[in-house]
C-alpha cells in the first residue's frame, strides 16, 4: 500500500506542522501506546467514566430519535415520551419510505425517492471531483505548460470560498443555464473545489521520477502512464477521499434547498426540513424521525465500515 | 518534498485539456458568480429589479450604519466563540482521557465519530426536537427543575440550542485531530516527568498541553471557519435565525437578506464582506499553523 508521505526520518517534534499530522492513519492503528507510564487505577477508573458519560451524551439524541421512530403518532405526543422503543418500528419505515409523511398538510414525497435522489447527489459530488482533480493534478505536475501557474491559483482560490458566502449570482448562473431541479444542477456546481485537487498533486509530487522515465523509456505515453502507474498508486487516496466526499455530497443542505423545487427532486435532507416546516402541531415527529434515521444511516455505515479510509480523508482532505 | 518533478511529458495540447474540466467549472459556477457578487455590493436594485443604480460603495457605508447587521456581527463572534471554546476544550478533555485507556478504546473512539456522518440539518432536528418545549424530553426535564425552557420564543434559549447542535456535530473531528496530535507527542518526554516526580495534571499543564498547541490552533481556526460558514444548515433547519433575529449569523442573513428579502445589493456586499472575512482566516491558518506555532 503506498502511504502519502515517506516514514518520518527525524524525530517527530522537528517536522512540520501538517506532516505530523499525516501521520494520524498510522496513530490510529496503532490504538493504543505500548506499556503504560504508571499504574494508577483511581486515575484509569475516572477515565473510563469520563469517557462512558461523553459517549452517552454524544450518543443520547440518535437513541432518542431511534425510539421515536418506533412509536404510534399519540405517543411521540406524550410528555415525556417512553425512553424504550415501542411497537412501531417497522411500519413507520413502511410507511415513509414508500409513501412519505403528510406533515404540515402537504404529502411529501416518498423518502425512498428522497434517498434515491441523496444516493445519485453523493455519488455524482464524489466521483466527479475525484476524476476531475486527478486530470488536473497530473496536467499540473507532470506538465509545464503556459498558464500553468496561473491555473493552479485560479483552483487554488476556491478553497476560500464556499457556496454560502456567494449563494445568490451561483444561483443565478444555473437557472440561466436551465440546471434548476436537475442532477447535474445538484451537483456539479459543487464539484468545483480545490481540496481534492491539491491533495492529488501532493501525493503525485511523491511518486519518484524514476517511475516516469522508466515509463518513457518504454515508450508509454503520458496517458497510459496516467492510467497504468498513477491511478493505481493513487488508490488509497482515492479510497480516503471517497469516504469524506461522499458525506459532504450526501449532507449538502444550502444548495439543494436552492435549486429543487420539484418535490421529487429533493434529497432526503431537505426532505425533513421541509417536514417541519409546518410548524408545531401538524408535524408527525415519529415519521419525521423515521425519516431522520434514514437519512443518517447510509454517512454512518460509510464511516464506520471504511474508518480507517475515513480517518486517513480527514486528515489528508484537511488543506 | 519537491515542488517540481524532473521527469516530465511533452505535449501541446494535452495539458490543457486534462486542466479544462476543473478549470471550466470553477469559472462558470465560481469566478463569474464571484464576480458578480463583487459587482452586484456595487449596485442598488429595487425589489423587482426594473431600475439599477450605480452607487459605488454606498452599499456598504449603509452595511455599517445598520443595527441589525451590526447585531448580526455581535450573534456571529458569540456564536462562533462558544462553539470553538467549548467543542475544542470537550473534545480535549476526552481525547485525552481515551488516549490513555487500553480497554473499550476502540468502542469508545467509534462512537465518538458518528457525528460527524450526520448532516448538519439533521442534527439541528434532532435537537430541535430534543429541545421542543412542549414534546422534547430534555425540555421536559428542564421544565421539571423550574426552568421556563422555550427556544421558540426565548432568544438565549434558541442560541443555547444551536450551540450545542453545532458543538455536537463538531465533537468528533477535533477529537480526532487531538488524539492524534496526543498520540504524536514522544512518549519519552511524558516519562521523564514522570521519572522526576510530576503527576498526571502536572504532565498535562506543562508538557502534554504545550506541545499540542499547532494542533490547537489549527482547530481552533477550523472550528471558527465551521461556525462562520457551515452551521447555516443547522440555523435555518433550528430556528431560522429567530426568534427575532437572534440567532442571526452573518451567512445567514445573507440568505435571508438576498432571498426572503430580495436586498440584492445589500446581500452582496454582506457576501463580500464575508469573503473578506474568511480569506483572512485562511490566510491565517496557512501562515500561522505552518510556521508560527512551533516548538
């Protein structure tokens, strides 16, 4: 397996900041240290208290909403609801999943159709990000070319700036362009960032040269060198970035509430929202949290399924 | 690492197009709206965009006498303070206590990151429901201890709550990055203090917590960029900037402003205002976290 960085050669407090912190995926291997300081049982018993009441606490809210998706509607209304999970359960997910709720009045779309339209978004943000950055991040590092430099910073300012902060004329360009309540509308305004681009040419810059002019002498061509050598070393990075782009394309929030309105558009996140927008009294919060769960539950087998690529993402992604 | 590679391909037209994808999509969808967003703060549009005026940086002398947008500012440096301050120093807390089990350390550790799969609209319901005073659990106990508990109408209230959704999505990456930044530190110097006497606090204060500072700092800035920018899901899905506007941050009344408000031109000089804001930040971060903050 090629890892991103060569093994630290000096001790570790000398190198640089964002080095060290490449070293995470192999920290977190290792689990835990080799042999204690010091034995000091009050010590490791608070520890492990201080660590059950933190998980419990992080983990309070999805229990909660995994009982209230288990309910009849009168008693999720109950104050204070049952803290056990009730009789419910499976036909709350029948129903949302392929009817969806009539909260607020309004029949939402089935949830199914929802996750559907999550599974196509997160795929399209991911997979095309990923081809996109590693064209461009071979074209940067194995070329020299006019321009070069002043493409590489052109990529290199959308790191700073997000979606968010220029919501509007974004929005503009794409209902000019006709890609309002479309897949491509959805996503490849998204898939424009730099991260996955610059994380490529820093893996890329480690590859020795020897590969390439060995390739050359062998007479391949800079794309067959791309798809032969490149790609396949590039794996574990492509791994790692799929995990993490595929939760920021499954969780996108602003720019789908943007561009869908057609009901069987929405993606499952901005299904809920829409469930709750009724306010109050004309929300189902068991079947609205039927859908909550559903919509947690593909991130969360992605993270923990693929924690190691995962942890090596975040680390690697992080600029 | 090198910056340049010595072995390189020739060609005249290759390059360009393996770059033209990613280089065409940043310009359509990002520098042309940025431009326009730069453009627009420059402008004042009636409401149906039927008369534009150019009123060169009227817009924003206009942002800056205004009290909501100041107001706005003030929710935003709260907002971002408390959640940095307290997702940074709960996540320390337990990075530190799990770096030092060997038991359970896995359990501990996977489910410590779920979190950070769920989006930020669904934890803002989750605990908007949590919280709902007349059906949320966790309102009705507070309703039990004689707190009149409502983030509908109480504005302390509704900035508590999204606080704490904001601090809870955000657990699972600073705990990461300091476990890591924990288990990065040689263990060779903590024994040594510990061969010349000093306990476990005494090791934490004075070496553990000094040494972990590149990772502080830079999570520090993260998390004030997190705040900044990626909690509007959690604000628009909580309370939607209410009650009366206070939890109101900066990237949300841009939104508000823009699309409910349809104040075009003042929209976009509250986006640019912001842009400023962030790209100082990132600069800060590049600078700083690489060289600054050494040891």
């Amino acid at each position: 397996m090629a890892t991103s960085l060569p093994e630290p050669a000096t001790s570790p407090p000398r190198l640089p900041f964002l080095v060290r912190m490449n070293l995470i995926p192999r920290a977190w291997q290792r689990g835990t240290r080799e042999g204690m300081i010091e034995n000091r049982p009050l010590l490791t018993f608070v520890s492990h208290l201080a660590l059950v009441i933190g998980v419990a606490i992080v983990a309070f809210p999805i229990y909660i909403t995994f009982v209230a998706s288990s309910l009849a509607p009168d008693e999720v209304l109950q104050s204070p609801m049952p803290m056990l999970p009730g009789s419910h359960l499976i036909e709350n997910y029948r129903q949302v999943i392929s009817q969806g709720t009539t909260s607020a009045n309004v029949a939402s779309a089935p949830v199914g159709r929802m996750m559907w339209n999550s599974l196509v978004t997160a795929l399209l943000i991911a997979c095309g990000k990923i081809a996109i950055s590693l064209l461009s991040a071979f074209a940067i590092v194995y070329f020299r070319f006019r321009f070069r430099a002043l493409a590489f910073w052109m990529i290199f300012v959308t790191l700073m700036l997000p979606v968010e902060v220029r919501i509007l004329p974004t929005y503009k360009v794409v209902s000019d362009l006709n890609m309002l309540d479309t897949y491509a509308g959805l996503t490849i305004p998204l898939i424009a960032s730099a991260t996955a681009t610059f994380l490529f040419r820093q893996f890329f810059l480690t590859i020795p040269d020897e590969l390439a002019e060995a390739a050359r002498i062998d007479g391949a061509g800079p794309l067959r060198f791309f798809w032969d050598v490149v790609v396949p070393l590039s794996r574990p990075n492509i791994a790692a970035l799929f995990v993490i782009l595929f939760i920021y394309g499954w969780n996108q929030y602003l720019w789908p509430l943007l561009v869908t309105t057609d009901e069987s558009m929405y993606t499952t996140v901005i299904g809920i929202k829409r469930m709750i927008a009724g306010g109050e009294a004309a929300t189902e919060w068991n079947l609205v949290m039927a859908t909550a769960m559903l919509a947690m539950l593909p991130p969360a087998l992605v993270v923990l399924l693929m924690q190691k690529w995962f942890v090596k993402g975040l680390v690697d992604s992080e600029k | 690492m090198a910056i340049e590679k010595r072995a390189r391909f020739q060609s005249s037209w290759l390059p360009y197009a393996l770059i033209m994808p990613q280089l065409l999509i940043t310009l359509v969808f990002f520098f042309w709206p940025a431009g326009q967003a730069l453009y627009q703060s420059l402008l004042v549009q009636d409401a149906f965009g039927a008369r534009t005026e150019f009123v060169w940086f009227e817009n924003f002398v206009t942002l800056f006498h205004d009290e909501n947008y100041l107001s706005s500012f003030k929710v935003t440096a709260i907002f971002s303070l408390l959640v940095a301050g307290i997702g940074l120093a709960v996540s320390l807390v337990l990075a530190a206590f799990a770096d030092r089990v060997f038991r359970a350390a896995t359990a501990y550790k996977t489910l410590l990151i779920v979190p950070y799969a769920v989006a930020p609209a669904i934890a803002a319901v989750l605990w908007l429901f949590l919280f709902n005073p007349t059906l949320g659990i966790l309102a009705h106990w507070m309703h039990g201890w004689g707190v009149d508990w409502d983030p509908l109408l109480n504005g302390t209230h509704a900035l508590i709550m999204v606080v704490i959704a904001a601090v809870w999505k955000q657990i699972s990456y600073n705990f990461l990055f300091f476990l890591a930044g924990l288990q990065s530190i040689p263990k060779s110097l903590i024994e040594a203090a510990a061969i010349d006497g000093a306990g476990p606090v005494k090791r934490f204060a004075t070496i553990v917590f000094p040494l972990l500072s590149p990772t502080t700092f830079f999570l520090l800035v993260v998390n004030i960029i997190y705040a900044f920018i990626e909690t509007f899901a959690i604000i628009d899905a909580a309370t939607s900037g209410g009650p009366s506007k206070a939890t109101e941050i900066l990237v949300y009344k841009i939104y508000a402003d823009g699309f409910k408000g349809l104040d075009l031109g003042g929209s976009a000089a509250q986006s640019v205002v912001l842009m400023a804001i962030l790209i100082l930040l990132t600069v800060i971060q590049f600078r700083y976290v690489e060289r600054k903050v050494q040891y």
